[in-house]
C-alpha cells in the first residue's frame, strides 16, 4: 500500500511530494496490519500451546493421580492392619471383659433369684409333707388304739398279748411322731 500510494504520488505530478506525515499515516497502516497478523498467529500459537499444555498436564496428573491412588491403597492397608491389630488386641478384649462382667452379674442375680425361689418352694413342699406325716400317725395311732380296744373283746390273743399292745398304745405319744423342725 505505502508502495501505491508512494507511486500514484510520483505518477500525478499535481500532487504533492510524500511528506512525513504520508509516510507515518503508510506505516501505521502497515504496522497495524502485522500487529493483526501477529495478533492472529500469537493466538494459533498460544491455543496450540495451550492444548499441549492441557495434555501434558492431564499426562501428569493421570500420573499423581495413579501414585496417590497406589499410596492410598498402602495406607488404607497398613490402617486396615493397625485396625486389625488394635480390635484384636484392645477392643474385642474389652468387649470380652463388659460381656464376661454383665453375664457374670446377670446370673448371680438369677442364681441368687432362683435359690430364693427353690427355697420357697422346698418350704411348702416339706410343710406340705410333714403335715401329711403329721395326719398319717394321727391316723395309725386312732387304728392302734381302735386295734387294742378290738382286741380287749376279742379271745384271739392272749392275755399276755393285750396288756403288751396296751402298754404300746398308752405310752405311744403323739409328740413322739411329730417332724421335727
């Protein structure tokens, strides 16, 4: 352009000589034109930079990201062994020692309940049975005595015989036969 305008110059003889102005006017034009080229292939240039960028660091963080993936996996395990361990070794003891100490108090209370029930119920029972006893040798002394009166009225025994079981029936006392507490 500053050519075309330099040569129409040169060409119309009417015209004035290229001035510095014209010359400055040509190379504003021209420079603004190579800033936009420039401008343009900056921008190709820094896009394809960019992409490049872009993947190399997508490269290496897919790399972090796989190392912190791998060192994860190592401490998780190692954690799941220290947790292993301290279940082991701490708390599944503990939990051994609360269990052991709640069944413990648990069943003294039941055993302590349940002998207070089985003595009770061994109470009735031997009141139940020496009462029993008791209306037994009610019943066998009224049949002894019952025995010696038939016994007096009849001539089956001897004389010698009756005065025995009378003396056996007077001197059978009661008290005698009674359960002691």
């Amino acid at each position: 352009m500053v050519v075309k305008i330099i040569k129409t110059n040169k060409n119309n003889k009417n015209d004035h000589p290229v001035t510095k102005k014209d010359l400055i006017e040509v190379l504003d034009i021209k420079f603004t034109e190579y800033d936009k080229k420039m401008d343009i292939k900056f921008d190709q240039k820094f896009t394809e930079y960019d992409k490049k960028m872009d993947i190399k660091f997508d490269q290496k963080f897919t790399e972090y990201d796989k190392k912190m993936d791998t060192r994860f996996t190592e401490y998780d395990k190692k954690m799941d062994i220290k947790l292993g361990n301290f279940a082991d070794d701490i708390l599944l003891p503990a939990i051994d020692d609360i269990i052991d100490q709640k069944l413990d108090d648990k069943l003294d209370k039941f055993r302590v309940n349940e002998r207070d029930y089985l003595n009770k119920q061994l109470f009735k029972l031997e009141g139940n049975l020496r009462s029993e006893i008791q209306e037994q040798r009610k019943t066998e002394h009224k049949f002894i005595k019952k025995f010696v009166k038939a016994a007096k009225n009849t001539s089956c025994f001897r004389q010698k015989d009756i005065i025995d079981l009378s003396s056996f029936a007077n001197n059978l006392n009661i008290q005698k036969y009674a359960v002691k507490t």
